[in-house]
C-alpha cells in the first residue's frame, strides 16, 4: 500500500458521511418545501388530510435542516386515532368517582 492509497482509505468514512449529510439536507429541504406548499391550501383542505393550520407552523418552525414532514405526519395520526377513540395502545382509564372530589 502506498502513502497516496492509505490517505485515500484514511479520507474514505468521512466522504461518505458528508454525502450522507449532504442527501439528508437535500431531502429535509425537498420536504420543507412541500409543507411550503401545504400551507398554501385553505383550511378546509388541511382538515382533509386531518391536519391544521397551527400544526403547519408549528412543523415549519423548526430548523431548516430539521424535516417537517415527521411532525405533520404524527399530529394528522393523532387525530385520526382521536375520532376512532383508540388509546394509542393504553387501556382506557376508569372515571373518578365524584365523591373524591377531584371531577
């Protein structure tokens, strides 16, 4: 092995995580600018797809590298889960009796 095949080997991990890094800032980006687009549509066209005007500010409050996306896609499942009263995998909890006080 010769000193120019060595430094190549040596430089290998660290081009691949700055194409790693690089791909993940262009798709975060390709998101972001496709909840961009979602926020141009009217209320009642997020409601469809179960989300809400805040939840779109909210995913776009974040840093640009950061993708938008995971956040939507969690606040329209939560909402969906809502409506069908499933209790995200925990059993219901019994009501408080009213003489405790505390209802």
């Amino acid at each position: 092995m010769t000193l120019l095949t060595a430094s190549l080997a040596a430089h290998r991990p660290l081009s691949r995580s700055v194409a790693t890094g690089a791909a993940r800032a262009l798709s975060a980006w390709r998101y972001r600018r496709d909840a961009m687009r979602l926020a141009a549509a009217d209320d009642r066209m997020l409601a469809d797809l179960g989300l809400a005007r805040g939840d779109l500010d909210d995913a776009l409050s974040g840093p640009p590298w950061e993708d938008p996306t995971v956040l939507l896609r969690a606040r329209a499942l939560e909402r969906r889960l809502g409506r069908h009263r499933v209790a995200h995998g925990f059993p219901p909890r019994p009501p408080i009796p009213r003489e405790w006080g505390c209802a």
